[in-house]
C-alpha cells in the first residue's frame, strides 16, 4: 500500500490539531468546552467527555451528535474516565450505534496513568460519519 506524501496544507492543519489536542489535555486557558471541536479543512472532529452526572440523560449528547453532524464533523469520540463514569456508557452507545449517519470504527478501555502509580480505567468510542457510499 502507497501512502502520499503529506503537503503543506496536512502538515499544518496536523502541527493545529495537535496545539489544540495539548491545550485541552493541559487545561490552558480557554479550555473550558464542554466538548472541544477542532474544524479545519481537512480535519473535523469533536471529543466528548462523558461523566456521571450526564447519566441522568443522554439525550444532550445526542442533541450534540446531530449538530456535529450537521457541522460536518467527520469523527466523533466518546471519553469517559473511571469506573462510575464508564458506567454511563451502554445507554449513550447503544442510541449512536441505531443512527444511521454514523458508523463505529473502535471501541478501547486503555488504563490511564495518574499522579504515581496509580491507575484509573477509561474508555474511549470512536465513531465517524457515514459517508454518503457507505
């Protein structure tokens, strides 16, 4: 399999995702979205972090499903961090996978590293939009 080189125009809109992706993991200010959305040409993808509190209704994160799709946005992921909040998942997973506009493409519970040796479960869904072929 050929891959093509990446041009300028991939290179830095890579070089803007990745400062956008390191000020929300280091809580720069303005980082205070409730779910960061980085729209570029090439690149369109929402994160959107799952907690307990949002288990009394998903119905806001489906509500943001709809208007990122009407965004365009390509990729869409799900996070949640520790047992209560993974908990919250099933419901919300199994309303995304009955939408027809989208696809689910991974579904991972990697163990993230905390201050020490600690370490807390979460887990991470991705999903892309359908294309119009698919």
């Amino acid at each position: 399999m050929q891959f093509a080189i990446p041009d300028n125009q991939v290179k830095n809109e890579t070089s803007e995702l990745v400062e956008f992706l390191d000020e929300k993991i280091t809580n720069k200010p303005p980082s205070v979205t409730v779910a960061p959305t980085f729209i570029g040409q090439l690149i369109k993808t929402s994160i959107v972090y799952v907690a307990r509190a949002d288990a009394t209704s998903i119905q806001p994160h489906l509500k943001w499903v709809n208007k990122c799709i009407q965004k365009g946005l390509d990729t869409l992921y799900f996070c949640a961090r520790g047992d209560l909040n993974i908990a919250s998942l099933p419901e919300l997973e199994a309303q995304l996978d009955l939408n027809p506009k989208l696809v689910k493409v991974s579904r991972s519970k990697p163990s993230v590293p905390l201050s020490g040796r600690r370490r807390i479960p979460s887990m991470i869904i991705e999903y892309e939009r359908k294309s119009a072929e698919q």
